[in-house]
C-alpha cells in the first residue's frame, strides 16, 4: 500500500480530484451537469472492470444490474411517495441489483467466454421487454417520472455524484489490488489452476459479480433521482451498455481508474462535439476504435508507456 | 487400509461419453516415495491426474488421502486436504511479479481478509529461493525464460506444503542441466516425506527419479514396478517400441539440380536484444530430405519463420533461384513452400475433412478430391475421424492432421516443425511411415526441424545441426554420431 501513495498517477489523481471538486466555483451548470452524468457513468464503468478485467467475464450486460438498480429505485419512489424516503428507495435498487448480479453469475459459472456473454445481453433484453410489457408500472417507453429528486441544486448534485464514484472508485480499486483483487485475477486467468491452488473459484466470481451488480445498482438508482426520471433509452438499451463497454476499455482494461477517464472522456467528447448533429457519434466512435486497436491498454496504458520510455 | 500408505487408489474410473479414459485403475503411494505414471499420449495418465487433483469427478472409484476419501471432491477443497499440482503450462499473472506470483498461492481462500499477513512476504520469498527464482523475484514472468517459469509453477504448486504432490511431465522443454536441477528438488520432496506422482510419456526420462512405476495404455495398467522391470516388460516395449525403423541417406550428388531449390544464405534474425539465429546458411535439393536439429531455442522455429516470411530477416532467400523477401506469407506458402508449423494450428472447431478442404482450397475440385483420397490413405486414422472436430483429436492425430493439411496444399518443400513434440513412440512410427513414402514415391522435398535426433537421422539425406542461433554442423546422418553429437548433446 506504501508503494501507492509514491506513485505519480496517485498524486495526479489527488490533483485531478481537487480540481474537479473545486469546479463549480467556476464552471457553468450546463458543465456541471454534464460532469454530473459522467460521473455516475464512470462507476457504471468502474463496476464492469471489476467483472471483465479481474475476474475474467465479459458482462455485454451492464445495464441489466444498471436498471435494475434505477427501475426499482424509481418503481417505489413513484408508488409510496412522500411515504417512502428516497435513501430507501435507492438501497432498495442497489440491493435489487445484487439479486440480479447473483442471477447472471449463474449461468457465468456454468457457462464461459461467448456463451456467458450471449445470456448477459438477453438478460438485457429480457428487461427491457418486462418494462414495455408493464408499463402501467414502469412507465413504458415513455419513461418513469419519479416525484422526488435528491435536491435541485445543481452543484450539490455535482459534489453528490463526485463524492460518490470517489468512494465508490476507491473502494473498487482497492478491491482490485487486494488480495480478493489477485485470487480474482488468477481464476480469470486459469481456473484450474486456481482451484489447484485452493481457491474457491466460484465464490470469488459470485462475490464479484455482487460488487459489480451492487455498484452499478447504487449508480443507476442515484442516477434517477438526479435525472428525475428512468426511461429504458438511459438506463438500459444495449447501446448505453454499449458505452459503459466501451468507456472501461478505453481507459484501460484492469486498471478501475481507467474505466472513469473513459466515461468521462466519452461523455465530454459527445457533447464537445454536440454541434456537429449526428456525425458526432460515429466520431467518437472511431475514437474509440482507433485507441483500442492502436493501444489496446487504453489512456492508462499509454501513460504509463510514456511514464516508462 | 495400510497406515503407511499416504495415497490409496482404487477401481478408479472415468467414461466421456462412450470413452473410457481410465478403467478401474487401482495404486498407491507411501509418504516418501516417488511414482511414475506413465503411458503415451492418449493412455489415461492425464485424466487419472486430474481425477486425482479434482479437476475431473471419477466415474466410479475411491482416492483415499491418508484414509479420507477425496474423490469427487472440488478440486479447491482437495488442495486444502493437501495435494499440490505441478502445471505443466499455466498463465501466471502479467502484471505481478514473480514474488508477487508465488503470494497469491500462499493467499487465504476467504473473502474478508483484504490484505495477506505480513509473514507471507518472507514465506514467499523461501520458496522463490528454494525453486532457484531468487534472482529474479522482483521480474515479471513475460521476461523470464522457460525454465523459470517451470520453477515459479514448482514454486506456486509446493507453497501450501502439500503431502502428495503431482508433476505434469516435470522435464519438457527442459535442459540437461535444468532437468538436473529439477530433479534434485523433487527428490527434496522426498526427503521431506512427501509422496510425488510424476506423469511423463516414458519411463527413460523418469527413470533416474522414481522409487516405482505405473505403466498404463488406453486408460489400464498394463505393467508396474522398477523402472527397469517396466522397461522390459513385453507389453511395455510392444506399445512403445513397435517396429524398428530402418532408411538410407541419399548422397548429395544424386540431386540432379545443380542450384539447390532452396537456399538461405547467411541469414539472422534478432527480437529485440536476443539475437535467434545468426548467419545460417543452409540449402535443400529438390527432392532432398534435409534434417535441422538443436534443442528448446537454438532457432529452428526462427530459420523456418524466416524462410516462410513470418519474420524479418537480414541476409537472402531464395526459392527456385528467386529471392523470397518481397513476397508475403501468403504468396510463399502459394508458390509451394508450406510449413506445418510446430504449434499445428489447426481450426479447433472444423472437421478432419473440412481442415483438409481448406488446405486444398486453391487447387481444382478433382484434383482435390484425388489428393484427399491420397492423404486418407497416407493417414488412414483421419478416414476414421473424417467428420470429428479437430479439437477433440488427440495429439498424434492432430499432428497428422496438420502434416495431411500442410500437404493439402501440394507443397514442392514441406517444412516440418518438430512434428514429434509431445507424441508418444506408437504415433512416431506411423509419423515415420509417413514420411518414408512420401520419399520413396513423390519428387516433394522435405525440411525437418527436430529435437528429436533418432526420429530426425533416419528420415534425413543431410543433417544441419542449429546451436545457439548458429549452423554448428553439417553432414550425412552417418557421420551425426561420431562428429556432431557432441555439439548437440
């Protein structure tokens, strides 16, 4: 633990934080708002890293334990308000999720590589369906609209979602550096072996996917009562799985912190270039593409290829 | 149950489906004492191993551990009762480093201890000591050479002081020297009053080790003993050694062609700071059958990568008079220069038949069809296999499956990567027939790489030798022995 505390990349992750916590003196609503997304996306990020850099299992299915954790959250928000308080509503996503995260480590430890993947993106769709079937409860495609948010200033919402994938981020990251982090490592590597050594393979893979699932779930309902409301287009299409993918591996596959300068790096990008209409996602796209073939290690590993050479 | 018998085996017995890996195998081990498990590819020894460790549940039979049945049990609470396996290949962990690596198989198996204890740092570094890692702990295993990787999986394997410990084929690959010094620590295991299995293709590279042998064949035993009463043991010697193999080397004058068809002149090839073949000059005769030989990295892999534009090299090429370094691999392989690579390469998922459509892809339909049937009867196990997935082949049958593709191709020179690796004597021979008929009946010219000299020598018109990236030796196998076995041994 010593040894991380002398690293640059902490010390430039302590500055960055700072900044970032002393920004709304500064920056503009429609900033801090946008921030305020990225942020929560980052721990949507951060909690697959978990599941695909360490533990070895390629979620295609974030947004399954996402909106599961936002739908519940929102769900009963939406039926016992002002009865319920909005905190229990979101342990109550947070936890749904975990259920949902048990359900897809099932077939996870059953199952391997394309074929784990396959039912990940059905329990996606599975989902998604459920809530266009029910949408006297769920609010269908048009979207749930809960009546309560967490607050409406907007810089207490920004410092709220900031403070959040901090704890979240460090808590995931020393997870992952821990010695749960390298049996994880190990088993996703080799489970044979893994199991030749003594390890449960099975637990460690269940416990991860509950982390994940439970991350991802706190994120997603959060991430409600900020928005205000919950429809299938933010919280779980395959598309803003898609982006949570895309977003971790861009920052760098098993390394947690990248998975955040990812999401934000595509959420901010999005918007920068917002004013060129449709053209700006396929451009960010092929951002993307082109740091995965060229540096398949992500920002990260290009930084610590220049801090190295 | 005797109370000095540490592992007790009996009727133990596994069925895949219609397949009986192991049928009622029954043996023991006393603490102390070194078993040899042997058999050729395909025998059973494997699967009787992991049956052991838990990997595989057994069909039918028990495994006492010092009295207590293990069998069937995950293979996670079989290592806590106290057994150990040794990895024959593994995937260590990239970004940690050897030390690193050897804690993780000292770790708790709990999920609320975040952090290990800090007397594992000092366990883990005895052990790197004791395994002979100590110079490179702080390394990480993408820069270790082989042999430190065999020692970091010894390393991994003994860290929780297992009572019985199980090598996977503890010499492959290895050394003389490195096979000398891992075979002083597993007699360290010995002396401590642990009891070993070690698993191997034959009782010669065991021999020196073991108290005992196990000799098994499509999945029973068919003998057990010393290592020399095994040796001798009919059945034994039938299922290894079959019949002898007798050719003659052609002179080199016998070749018509006055310019070799193939000549690589003075070529090297360098991966970064490690230079992996230096200078070599060698040439093949049309028609010719060239032997190169040279252990584990001494660059035959490397020459045959040069040759066939998989790597770049300094010096020149030529095939037919022409030099090759223009040309892409694609275009080597279509001009008839086809390389059977050592690692086979074969599309795991597809059939026998449809690897070898795909090796036949560019020629017409019916000759095709007439090269096929002539490669089914060169290896007439494939006929058998024709709609099999290749994947589920087993080893010498997917190396035949990869010479058959190679020659799919209508190769004028077929190079052959050690095509023996890891292949039990039975399937050498039918390697060797193989072999000796395309020689005795097609005009194809063949480069084979081997380790293996006593399969090499008899299929060779001319020898190089490959030591240390260099040609070290050149001749008629007849001379190999008096003039170059040195070099090589």
């Amino acid at each position: 633990m010593r040894s991380l505390f002398s690293t640059r990349l902490f010390w430039l992750t302590v500055a960055v934080l700072v900044g970032a916590a002393v920004l709304p003196q500064f920056a503009s609503g429609y900033v801090l708002g946008l921030l305020t997304v990225a942020y929560f996306t980052a721990v949507f990020a951060m909690s697959w890293d978990l599941l695909f850099g360490f533990a070895g299992e390629v979620n295609f299915g974030p947004t399954f334990l996402i909106g599961l954790g936002a739908y519940t959250a929102g769900i009963l928000d939406q039926q016992f308000s002002p009865g319920l308080s909005i905190w229990i509503c979101i342990i109550a996503g947070a936890l749904a999720a975990v259920i949902g995260g048990v359900v897809l480590a099932l077939p996870a430890l059953r199952v391997s590589g394309p074929y784990f993947g396959l039912t990940t993106l059905v329990a996606v769709l599975m989902l998604q369906n459920f809530v266009v079937v029910f949408a006297d409860l769920t609010g269908g495609e048009i979207g749930l609209s809960v009546p309560d948010v967490i607050t409406i200033d907007q810089k207490a919402n920004y410092w709220i979602a900031l403070g959040f994938m901090v704890v979240s981020g460090a808590i995931l990251f020393g997870l992952s550096r821990s010695s749960i982090g390298l049996i994880l490592q190990a088993s996703g590597q080799d489970k044979v072996q893994a199991g030749a050594l003594g390890f449960n393979v099975a637990k460690h893979k269940l416990a991860a996917f509950i982390v994940s699932a439970f991350f991802s779930g706190l994120a997603g309902a959060l991430m409600v009562f900020y928005m205000g409301t919950a429809s299938v287009g933010t919280f779980i299409d395959v598309s803003v799985g898609v982006q949570v993918i895309i977003a971790a591996v861009l920052g760098g596959r098993r390394t947690v912190l990248g998975a955040a300068i990812g999401a934000v790096f595509l959420i901010g990008m999005g918007e920068i270039l917002r004013p060129l209409g449709e053209l700006a996602t396929p451009i960010v796209s092929v951002v993307a593409l082109a740091v995965v073939l060229f540096f398949p290690n992500g920002f990260l590993g290009m930084l610590r290829g220049e801090a190295r050479s | 149950m005797r109370s000095d018998v540490m592992l007790d085996v009996t009727g133990l017995t596994k069925r895949f489906g219609g397949l009986v890996a192991v049928r009622d195998l029954s043996f023991s081990i006393r603490p102390g004492e070194i078993l040899g498990l042997i058999g050729p590819n395909g025998s059973g020894k494997s699967t009787a191993m992991k049956l052991i460790m838990g990997v595989e549940r057994p069909t039918a039979g028990t495994i006492l551990l010092d009295g207590e049945n293990i069998a069937g049990l995950p293979s996670h609470k079989v290592a806590r009762k106290g057994v150990g396996l040794v990895f024959q290949h593994s995937r260590p962990l990239h970004r940690q480093t050897v030390l690193e690596n050897i804690k993780v198989a000292l770790l708790p198996d709990s999920l609320l201890r975040l952090f290990a204890d800090p007397h594992v740092d000092g366990q883990a570094r005895a052990i790197a000591e004791r395994v002979g890692l100590g110079k490179v702990m702080e390394r990480k295993p993408p820069t270790l050479p082989f042999a430190d990787l065999r020692r970091l999986e010894l390393a991994k394997a003994i860290a929780r002081h297992p009572k019985l410990v199980l090598v996977d084929e503890p010499f492959a690959g290895l050394t003389a020297s490195e096979t000398r010094e891992f075979s002083e620590l597993i007699r360290g295991f010995r002396e401590e009053g642990r009891a070993v299995l070690l698993v191997d293709h034959n009782v010669k590279s065991v021999s020196a080790l073991v108290d005992r042998v196990l000799a098994m064949y499509l999945g029973e035993r068919i003998a057990e003993g010393s290592a020399a009463q095994v040796m001798a043991d009919p059945t034994v010697r039938k299922v290894y050694l079959g019949g002898a193999i007798t050719t003659v080397a052609r002179p080199e004058s016998s070749f018509k062609d006055v310019t070799p068809v193939l000549q690589v002149d003075n070529v090297s090839v360098s991966y970064g700071k490690a230079q992996a073949l230096q200078g070599a000059s060698i040439h093949v005769h049309e028609g010719e059958f060239v032997s190169v030989v040279g252990l584990n990295g001494a660059g035959k892999t490397t020459l045959f990568n040069a040759i066939s534009g998989l790597v770049p090299y300094a010096g020149e090429i030529r095939w037919e008079g022409k030099p090759l370094k223009a040309l892409s691999p694609a275009a080597i392989a279509r001009t008839g220069l086809v390389q059977c690579p050592e690692t086979r390469e074969l599309f795991g998922d597809m059939s026998v038949r449809e690897n070898l459509d795909l090796g036949g892809h560019f020629l017409p339909p019916k000759e095709r069809e007439e090269r096929l049937e002539w490669l089914l009867e060169l290896f007439p196990i494939l006929r058998a296999r024709r709609a099999q997935m290749s994947r589920t082949l087993s080893g010498g049958e997917q190396q035949m499956l990869a010479i058959a593709r190679a020659l799919m191709m209508k190769p004028r020179l077929l190079i052959l990567d050690e095509p023996t690796l890891g292949l039990a004597p039975v399937i050498l021979e039918t390697l060797s027939k193989a072999l000796e008929k395309l020689r005795a009946t097609t005009p194809i010219s063949v480069l084979l790489g081997e380790q293996n000299v006593t399969f090499a020598l008899p299929h060779a018109d001319r020898v190089y030798v490959l030591d240390h990236a260099r040609i070290a030796w050149e001749g008629p196998p007849g001379r190999f022995e008096a003039e170059a076995a040195a070099t090589y041994l």
